[in-house]
C-alpha cells in the first residue's frame, strides 16, 4: 500500500503547504486576541497580515557599495 505522507490535497488537486514561524507569547497573545476580534482562525489571520501586509522602508542615507 502506498501513502503519500506530507501533502495535503484538496478538492481540484491543489496543494496546501505548511509554514513554521516562531513568536514569543506577547505577540502570539496579541495576534490570538485580533483573530479573535474578527472571528478567524489564527492560521488564517496570519495569512491575510501575510497577503494584505505591506512594507515600507525609510532610510535617512542611501545605501553604498562595500569595498572590496
């Protein structure tokens, strides 16, 4: 018998992948309690910060080539 360990299929053969991250207690406390504010899943709230999340850098010099 074979079994396909490590996949997750869903309906139309799409493949779900999983992610590790690792936060302290504080910000998991704070992410649980906005999860739970919209009523979604942890998982899921991760996901849309992760989708709908931009970054913004603002650098007060410009960046320069090292020596080398």
């Amino acid at each position: 018998m074979y079994y396909n360990l490590g996949k997750n299929k869903m309906a139309k053969g799409s493949v779900i992948h999983q992610i590790n991250i690792k936060v302290d207690q504080k910000d998991l406390a704070l992410i649980d309690a906005k999860a739970a504010r919209y009523g979604i899943s942890r998982s899921a709230m991760i996901k849309l910060f992760a989708i709908n999340g931009e970054l913004t850098v603002d650098m007060a010099q410009s960046l320069q080539k090292p020596l080398s």
